[in-house]
C-alpha cells in the first residue's frame, strides 16, 4: 500500500490534489465555525448553487480560466444574499431558495441548450459532486487556490478576535463603535472565496458538508471558542487527508470520500460526547 | 459638564415615535434608574443612547470627557445560543475590542484589564468555565465584567437581574451600587423592581404617559411615583 503511495505521490497532479485538499478543507472549517455559530450555512448553501449557474455560464461560454467570471458573480451573490437576509429575516430566508433553485436551473438549461461537450451529464455530475478523479487541477488551480487559501488563513488570524466578539454578541460590538456590517460583508465575501475554491474539490452540492461538520465535530467536545476552531481545522484537514488517500488507492470520487470521512468524524465525536457526558 | 445630555429627545423606529420630548441631564457619579411598563420604550431610548438607533428628534450630547467608545453595555437578554461555545475569559477579553480595525489583537494589558473585572465581579475561578454551563446570576457577572472592560466612566445596564432569584438579585445590586460608589462609574440601569430603584438610585427617569424626571426623592413624592409605587405593591 505504501508502495502504491510512493508511485502516485510521483505524480504532479496528485501533490497538486492534496495540497489543495489541505488548504481548502483548513480555510472552509475556520470560516465554518462562525458560519455556523452565525446562522450564517444557509448562506454557504445558496451560494454553493449560484457558483454551480456561474460555472455553467462560464463552460458555454469556454472560457479559459472559468475563476474570473465564477469568483465575482459568487461574490456579488454573496453580498446580495447577506443584505436580503439582514433586512427581513424570513423573507431573507425564501429570498435564497428562490435563487438557489433559480441558478441552478438556468444553469443546467444552458449547459443543456448550448453545450458543446460530447459527455453532458458528466459535465454536470462533476460540477454537483466534484471531479470523479482528481486528475483534472492544472497548475493555474493550485496557484490561484494557495494565493487565495493563505489570504482566507491570514484574515481569519487578523480578524480572530473581532470574529468571536460579533459572532458571540453583534449587539455589544456595535455599541462600543465596532462596524459590525463591514465585518458581516466581509465575512459573507470569504465564504463566497471558500466556496468558489472547493467546488473543485467537492463539487456544489457538497460544499456545505465542508463547512458545517468540522464545526459541529469540535462543538461537540470543546467549550472554547479558540479550543473549537483549533480542533475544527485539524479535523477538516486529517478528514481531507484520509479521503484523498482512499479515493486513490481505491477509486472512489473524491468529494463523496472527503465528505463520508467527516460524516465519520462527526459520528465519533458525537459518541464521544455522549459517554463523556455520562462519566 | 454633564457626562450626559439628552435634548428634547424623542425615540422610536422608522417614523413612530415611541417616547416623546424628553431633557434629562446625567451627571458624573449618578445612579440613574429608568422605570416603565413593558413596551414603554425604555430599551430603545437606550439603544439610542447607544447609537444602535438613530433619534427622531432631538439629540443624545455626550460629555467632553466622554467618548462614543467608552460606554459599557449590558443588554436586555442576550440572546445568545444555548451552545455557543466561549469561556467566561473570552468573552469578558471581548469587552476590551476596539472600533478600529487596525487593532485586531488585544495587548496585555487589556487581558489584565479583564482579569481584574473578573475579580470585582468574584468570577475569576470561572475563567476557564463554558458561558453556556454557567447559572443566570453567573452570566450576568460575565456580561458585566465585559461591559466594565469597555468603560471607566458609564454603564448602561438594560434589567441586569431579569430572571434572577432574590439573593442574586441582591448580590448583584450590591455589586452595581459598589462600582456606583467606589469606583465612581456612572450607572444607567433599566428595571423593573421599583423598590431597588428608591433604594439604591439617586435619579428617576420614568417613561410612559406622564413622564418624570429628577431626584428620587422628587419622585417619591410625585404623582407618578406615587401612582406607581401603590400599583406595585398591591
Ligand atoms: N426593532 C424594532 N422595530 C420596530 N419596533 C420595535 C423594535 N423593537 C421594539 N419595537 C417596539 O418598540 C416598543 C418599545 O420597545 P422597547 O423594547 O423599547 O420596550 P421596553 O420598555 O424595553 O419593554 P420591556 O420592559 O418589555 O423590555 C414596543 O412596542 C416594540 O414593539
Ligand atoms: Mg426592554
């Protein structure tokens, strides 16, 4: 097995797959915590499935590098989102599952009406539920995911403390002079940075499990905050890792692997939970 | 000066207008107490005087010596979910954030200033604790002890004992009337509990159909403070 390792680690493309991995599931558990402290998820699934219209644009148009259209458009959608949510919170609600479904239909009608792909359902299936292979990341991927992963990580330490505060009590910090709605945009713009980054890996529809099940992992068995998003990030990454390494040894479609291992985490430390808090 | 002036101030939201015309001057070293039944306005007037809401009309006019920034905060039930996960540390360190974001982290002598108000609110063995396990009265420290890293001079305390039992509730008033005046921080407090308002105030404001300001004294004499004090002891 080591063996088999050794020969697949020779490859550039599966270095690439992991470095990516890394990074991604790192970055989408860090934010992960305060999205889902926040209520914030239902955000991170409606933009998982504006990114899936976005990217379906960007494939009938074959563009080269998919990023430039898919990035701002997520964004954009980020802010919007962020913005009908606050104002009237059911509506805001609603206000998603309007353009969720609304995306990825027009989306999957284009792809439909205008592809030129031999291989349509596979097209899509890979942009639902990430590559079946992780064959595909050029370097231009890699790059552009280690720039912009290092920028998640570096704000995420920038702001730590501002996070918890207007996470913990948004009320307080806006009392004491604190612009709680730049934070709020900003955080919304990073969500919309991680999603866009991981539908390479895990594909839309999977984006979500990313971001909530590291964080509820660790909620399970930590008290802290810091103690919570320390525990999140090495989670993410070790599930990340393991399921890399079964999808190549055994040929499973990457995504789906990453998230069963975090559906596993997440079992343990609920177990975990359970009988320490019987102790 | 006074360390706080509030002119010809009405609140509300949007248009509506829920409390009217009100002039009341805070001086350092009051302990003001702002009575009046459910829905009478008292958390939006002191949202406005926090900013969170924008006034009507009329203007909040804060002292020379009093900065935007420098006001403590304790809000009417935080409405913070069962289990969010923060020690007591962290979330009293969270009173010593600064506006500007060119000050992500805080130094050490802001986890100084932390540590001491843990002490004068007797929680400091609670440091480490999970907020979410802790009592109501507990919490309540908590949130006080981080309103109190933000400020030297002004605490605006929205029902600091809603919830509590008698004893804590007491313990806590005894607390508040200390940083009153020992440490001469000046206190706002929202409350139901007319008795501890006489007891322990200096100052009533009372809002509602008839408005009063002034002394307690005053107000143990008016026709409001009257009318109110025989409605709550029947
Ligand atoms: N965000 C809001 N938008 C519009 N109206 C509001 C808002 N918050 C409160 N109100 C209304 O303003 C009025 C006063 O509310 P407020 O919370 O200031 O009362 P209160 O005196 O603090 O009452 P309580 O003793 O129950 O805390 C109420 O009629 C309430 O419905
Ligand atoms: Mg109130």
């Amino acid at each position: 097995m080591i063996e088999t390792l050794q020969v697949y680690f020779q490859y550039p493309f599966v270095r690439y797959a992991f470095i990516v991995g890394i990074l991604i599931s790192l970055c989408s558990a860090l934010f992960g915590v305060t999205l889902v402290l926040k209520r914030f998820s239902f955000i991170g699934d409606g933009l998982s499935h504006v990114a899936f219209g976005a990217i379906a644009i960007a494939s009938v148009l074959n563009l080269t590098n998919q990023m430039l259209l898919v990035l701002p458009l997520t964004i954009v959608s980020a802010v919007l989102l962020l913005r009908t949510g606050q104002n009237t919170k059911i509506k805001g609600d609603a206000a998603i599952a309007m353009i969720s479904v609304a995306t990825m239909a027009f989306g999957y009608l284009i792809m439909n009406v205008f592809s030129t792909s031999s291989n349509l359902s596979g097209d899509v299936c890979t942009t639902l539920f990430g590559s079946t292979s992780i064959l595909t990341l050029t370097r231009n991927d890699v790059f552009l995911c280690v720039v912009l992963s290092v920028a998640v990580v570096a704000l995420f330490i920038l702001f730590y403390n501002k996070l918890f505060a207007i996470t913990f009590d948004e009320t307080f910090s806006k009392a004491i002079g604190v612009n709680t709605d730049r934070y709020n945009l900003f955080i919304a713009i990073v969500i919309a940075v991680i999603i866009v980054l991981a539908m390479k890996l895990v594909g839309s529809l999977l984006i979500s499990a990313l971001v909530v099940f590291p964080a509820l992992c660790a909620m399970r068995l930590f008290k802290s905050f810091k103690a919570v998003t320390l525990f999140a990030a090495a989670i993410s990454v070790v599930c990340a890792i393991a399921g890399l390494l079964i999808s190549i040894l055994a040929g499973t479609p990457v995504g789906s692997t990453i998230v069963m291992m975090d559906v596993f985490a997440f079992s343990v430390c609920y177990v975990f939970d359970v009988i320490f808090s019987r102790l | 000066m006074a360390l706080l002036t509030l002119r010809n101030l009405s609140v509300g939201y949007d248009k509506d207008i829920i409390v009217q015309n009100l002039n009341v001057t805070v001086n350092a070293g009051d302990y003001l107490c702002i009575l009046g039944e459910n829905g009478s306005g008292k958390s939006t007037l002191m949202k406005t005087i926090l900013s969170l809401t924008p006034p009507i009309v009329g203007e909040v006019i804060l002292g020379e010596d009093l900065l935007r920034n420098e006001i403590g905060y304790l809000p009417q039930q935080t409405l913070v979910q069962k289990d969010f996960p923060a020690s007591v540390f962290e979330i009293v360190l969270s009173g010593c954030q600064k506006a500007s974001a060119f000050q992500p982290f805080y130094s050490n002598a802001d986890k100084e200033t932390a540590r001491r108000n843990m002490e004068r609110m007797q929680i400091a063995d609670l440091a480490s604790h999970a907020y979410k396990n802790l009592s109501g009265g507990q919490q309540q420290r908590v949130l006080l002890a981080r309103a109190l890293c933000a400020t030297k001079k002004l605490l605006l305390l929205d029902e600091p004992v809603a919830g509590l039992d008698p004893k804590v509730t007491n313990e806590l008033y005894d607390l508040i009337q200390r940083l009153n005046k020992e440490d001469n921080i000046t206190i706002i407090m929202i409350s139901h509990d007319i008795g501890a308002a006489v007891k322990y105030a200096t100052h009533i404001l009372h809002i509602g159909q008839h408005i009063f300001s002034g002394t307690k004294e005053a107000y143990v004499k008016s026709e409001t403070g009257k009318l109110f004090m025989t409605r709550d002891a029947t």
